[in-house]
C-alpha cells in the first residue's frame, strides 16, 4: 500500500513541476532538466535564468492547513538541493558559474517563486 501511495505522489509531483516548469518558461527560464537524481538527493527542476543557472524546488499544498508551501523547504533539504547541486556542476564541468536558488510554490492553483530564497549549505 505505501508504495502504490508513493506512485501516486510522485505522479501529482510530476504534474505540478511540469506545471511550475511551463510558468518559468513564460517568465524567460530556459528548462534544462527536470527530476535530476544523484546519490545525494533530488532537484526538481534545473534551468537557465539569463546568466544564472538555477536550481529550483517544487513544493505543493491544496491549502494553508499545513502552510505555505514556500516555507516548506527548510535547512534540511536545503542541504540536499545544495548537495545535489554541487554534484551536478563537478559531473557537468561547469565553473564559474553563477547558481541561484529557487523555490516555487503552488497553492491551490495559483503559482509563486522566490527567486534566490535561500544560499547554499555545505
């Protein structure tokens, strides 16, 4: 049963970063990857900002019974997509590059980003 439940998050979480990922297209983005996987962890989406490469998290909440999905990225998974993000740049040969951190939130249907919403945590 768990895991038929964790199917079917995973196939809602899909819809709404591809969801988040044509609204970041509207707002200039260029998509590079979504759901990259390393050993470390997850990003959601990768994506050029003009002359930033960006690593943004998707979080969703049908409503504000357990807040806004904007907080719900705290110092834990920040590491992680810290983590992660720094694997991608060392497997994909990119230095000096500028790298910010982006959270996207969608509530109820109405889609937000935080542009550079938190530094990176080694």
């Amino acid at each position: 049963m768990e895991k038929k439940r964790k199917q079917n998050n995973r196939k809602v979480g899909v819809v709404y970063e591809q969801a988040v990922g044509h609204y970041l297209e509207q707002q200039g983005y260029v998509i590079l990857e979504y759901n990259y996987r390393c050993h470390m962890g997850e990003i959601d989406i990768i994506a050029k900002d003009q002359d930033y490469l960006v690593f943004c998290e998707v979080k969703y909440r049908k409503d504000t019974g357990k807040g806004s999905p904007l907080e719900a990225v705290g110092p834990a998974k920040q590491r992680v997509i810290s983590k992660c993000a720094q694997y991608y740049l060392l497997t994909h040969h990119l230095t000096d590059v500028a790298c910010r951190f982006d959270v996207a939130g969608i509530l109820g249907d109405q889609i937000s980003v935080v542009k550079n919403a938190f530094e990176y945590i080694g």
